[in-house]
C-alpha cells in the first residue's frame, strides 16, 4: 500500500490489548458459543481419538523396551497414522471456523448471524492459509534442524559432547529467536487472509509488519502475559489441565463431572482465542485507513478490504 511505513507507525498497543478485552465484555455469548464449538467439535473427539490409539502405541513401545525390537502392528501404524490426519485436518479446519469468527466480530461486527460462525468461502481460504503455514513452517524446520544436527553430532564425536551440549542450547536459543521473529512477521496474514480469501496473506503481513515491529511484540507479550494469567486462573480454580480433562474425559466420568469440564473449557477456550486472535484484526484495522473504525451501519455486502498491499 502507499505510505506503508507512515500507516504501520500507528499502531497502538493499548487498543489491541483493549480491544481484544471490550470484544469479550461486548460479545459474552459469542465467546461462550465459540468455546462450547472448540470444545465439542475439537477437543472433546481429538481427546477420543488420541487416548484411543495412545494404549496401542504405549503397549509397543513397552514390548519394544523389552525385546529391543519395535513389533507394532501395521493396524497400530495405520490407525495412528490416520489419527494423526484427522486429528490434523479437524484442529485446522476448527482453528479456521473460530479465527473467522473472531475476525469477523472485529471486522464486520453487524455481521453477525450465529454468533458470527460460518463454513463458508472465507473459512475454506483460511484452511488453505493454515495448511500453507504448516507446510512453510515444516519446511523452515527442517531447514534449521538438518544441518544443526549433522554439524552438532560431528562436534560431539570428534571435539566432546560438553561442547556439544552447549552448542545445542546456542542454536536453540538462536533458532527460537529467529523464529520468533518471523512469527511476529507473519502475524497478520490471519485477518488478511480472511479479508481478501486469497492467499497474499503471508506476503501482506510481512511487508505491512516491517516497521511496526515493536508495538506488535508489546502486543505479543501483553497478550502472553495475559493467556497464561487466563490458564493459570482458569486450571488453578477448577483442578484440571488439558492433558488431564482429555483423560478423565475418555474414562467415562459422571455426567456432572463431564458438565463441569465442558463449563470449564467453554470458558476457557472462548476467552483465550479472543485473546490470541483479536488482536491481530485489530492491528489490521489501525492500519488499515478504510477501517479506522469498525463498521456499524454498511451492509455485509459491501464490506470496505483491509488497505493492506
């Protein structure tokens, strides 16, 4: 866009934070309905389907230990294998439809409907946009790891694993640092992705986060800070992590045992993907001079595109 980096010079920390914290006093049944979604369409069958194939692979691994040999079954590989993409493309594609949503909440909030969720043209373009990252991400990996380990396992055999070791904690550091950046980078491409159903979004967010960096990590870490006072709140008083509401899930609990833990991670999941999803609309939305504000009286119709090149 023109004038990229006098716009990108305006985002306002406070307003992202704030914003995303108004949206959920604003919209309090849209965020228990986009957690009850997360909770019953994703982590209620994913718990299910991993904790159905975890006895299988732990029974092998067992045997494995014992005899040396690893004598899976090909119905362990195959069932763990297709575990994996289901529990895979269910996550994407009920990451997309909860993003949306909030995008669309921050975005286009008189476009409501059913608590602002759809499954339409918009959330398909966002699991392509996901399964790209995914892909992108894997390969970055795999780029990083590759030679870090050939070059960290020659030290280790030629110089001494003491320096081995500290190496290994320098790329760490190094790589967690990189990758943090570009994360913050790409951080954007979500609510561009949405806007525009194309696939410009991880181009757009790079360019329109060049220089508006710092604010956009005073953001990240605000909403961290948040996230993690939320989980420590949220698990603290209800006695119960993920990991062990996925188990105690699948032991078949009492139906006001198995009430309590749909309340609790309701709440839970609603309010922490407002805050980690919001914000970056709300960047867009500061950036963006067609949206300076949010949009009350145009109709869905004629919705203005984010002003982000």
């Amino acid at each position: 866009m023109s004038g990229e980096a006098n716009t990108i010079g305006h985002v306002r920390v406070g307003a992202a934070v704030g914003g995303a914290l108004r949206l959920i006093a604003r919209r309090p049944f849209s965020v228990l309905a986009w957690g009850l979604f997360t909770t019953l369409a994703g982590f209620v069958p994913l718990s299910v389907i991993l904790v159905s194939v975890l006895p299988g692979a732990q029974a092998a691994a067992q045997s494995a230990a014992m005899t040396g040999q690893f004598t899976a079954s090909t119905a362990i590989w195959v069932q763990m294998a297709a575990a994996g993409v289901f529990v895979g493309l269910v996550a994407i594609v009920v990451l997309a439809v909860m993003d949306a949503a909030v995008y669309r909440a921050v975005l286009e909030p008189d476009n409501r409907g059913f608590f602002y969720l759809r499954l339409r043209r918009r959330e398909l373009s966002l699991v392509g946009h996901f399964l790209l990252q995914t892909v992108l991400w894997a390969v970055l990996i795999a780029i990083a790891s590759i030679p870090a380990a050939w070059v960290i396992g020659f030290i280790a055999n030629t110089v001494g694993r003491s320096l081995a070791v500290l190496l290994s904690l320098v790329i760490a550091l190094a790589a967690g640092f990189v990758f943090g950046i570009v994360g913050l980078r790409l951080s954007l491409a979500g609510p561009i992705a949405f806007d525009r159903s194309g696939a410009a979004g991880l181009a757009s967010s790079w360019r329109a986060t060049r220089d508006g960096f710092g604010p956009i990590l005073a953001v990240a870490i605000f909403i961290s800070l948040i996230v993690w006072l939320w989980t420590y709140l949220m698990f603290a008083l209800g006695h119960v992590t993920l990991i062990s509401a996925a188990t105690e899930w699948c032991a078949n609990p009492t139906l006001e045992r198995r009430a309590e833990l749909v309340a609790i991670l309701t709440l839970y999941f609603g309010v922490a993907r407002v805050l980690v999803t919001a914000p970056g609309a709300l960047i867009c939305r500061q950036l963006s001079p067609a949206r300076a504000a949010p949009v009350t009286t145009a109709p869905a119709t004629k919705r203005q595109p984010l002003a982000l090149s």
